[in-house]
C-alpha cells in the first residue's frame, strides 16, 4: 500500500477493503488456543446474508493491509476514527446519522472532512519520511 500520494478516494478504498477483510476473519481461534476475549454475538442485522457460511479466502496481504489501516486510525480522533469506520463498513447514511442524531447531509459532511484529515495526516507522513 505504498502510494506516492494519498487521496481521499483511495483511503476510502482502503478503509472498506480493511472493514471487509475484519468482517470476514474467523471468529474463533484454532483448537487448543483459548482466548481471554468473549466470543462476539452478531446482531441480527449483521448476519444477515451470511447464513450459508461463506467466508471468502483471506490471505496475509488482507490481513497486512487490514493491519496498516487499523495503524493509520491511531492519526486521527476517535470520534473520527468511530465515523470512518461504521461507514467502510456500508452502514447506510440514515442509519449514522439517526446514530449521531443529525441529518444525512451533515453526516456526510464531517465523514468528507475526517476522510480528508485522515488523508492529509497520510500524506504528512509520507513527508516526513521522506524529508
């Protein structure tokens, strides 16, 4: 995931393939290794489509990129961190803003702005590195 600059497009892009590749990991651990975390109980809602049990291949350059996004998210505020993410996960515009109680548009608005703080944070990095 090396880009010589960022954009707000291809963060976005990221973010989702990110969410994707979260939603899909296996939700319990290999037999003979015990976890102290508690095993997730999905909503309804969350489930839905996946009775049958699909889960597609998820191969270690997913996992390394999921890994890296789930890094970048440290640049920024949780509060903007939390929007991103509920929206790389295809949560619909009505049901994130009756979330932070307010209209569509102004959720789409600070979405654009936390998107673009992200992607400048990104490419301030990449400066400095460079430098």
């Amino acid at each position: 995931m090396t880009h010589p600059v960022w954009d707000t497009d291809a963060v976005a892009l990221c973010l989702r393939r990110a969410a994707r590749t979260a939603e899909y990991m296996p939700d319990h651990s290999p037999r003979g290794c015990k976890c102290s975390w508690p095993n997730i109980i999905r909503q309804p809602w969350e489930v839905m489509g996946k009775e049958n049990g699909y889960r597609p291949t998820i191969n270690d350059s997913l996992i390394e990129e999921m890994l890296e996004v789930n890094r970048w998210m440290q640049l920024i505020e949780v509060e903007q961190r939390h929007l991103l993410w509920i929206r790389a996960k295809r949560y619909r515009w009505d049901e994130i803003a009756k979330q932070y109680g307010c209209c569509e548009r102004t959720i789409q608005q600070r979405w654009k702005r936390d998107l673009q703080a992200l992607t400048d944070r990104l490419n301030m990095q990449k400066a400095d590195r460079l430098s």
